[in-house]
C-alpha cells in the first residue's frame, strides 16, 4: 500500500491596531516549507478585515470582479 503524505495549512493571522481596526495577514505552507505571506486583491501583508469581507460580498456576486489571489 502507497500513501501519500502531503500537507497544506492556510492560516489567517488576525491583529488589531491601536484604533481598534482589525487586520488579517493570509499565510501559506505546503509542508515542506515555511509560511509564507500570500498577498490578497493587491494588498501586501495585511488587509483591513472589513475591506477583505467587502470584496468577498462582492465577488461572490460579479464574476469580472478580480481574483483575490
């Protein structure tokens, strides 16, 4: 019997500044590397929580909407 060991993990790294304002940082690893920073819709390290939910509404319902990725 053969069995595969991958792994993947996506991990949401949640932090909220001084004026209270939640932010998310993204990070992946598939197993065999560290994590790593995964840039969502254009933004480099963090977005705002509410922008990162605005542009999920909105995505889910216009589809020429870009990819967060």
């Amino acid at each position: 019997m053969i069995t595969a060991g991958y792994a993947s993990t996506l991990a949401f790294e949640l932090r909220k500044n001084d004026e209270g304002e939640i932010f998310v940082r993204t990070k992946f690893t598939n197993g065999t590397t560290g994590f790593e920073t995964i840039a969502l819709y254009g933004h480099k390290g963090e977005i705002a929580l509410n922008e990162l939910l605005y542009r999920l509404d909105v995505s889910i319902y216009d589809p020429q909407m870009n990819a967060p990725f």
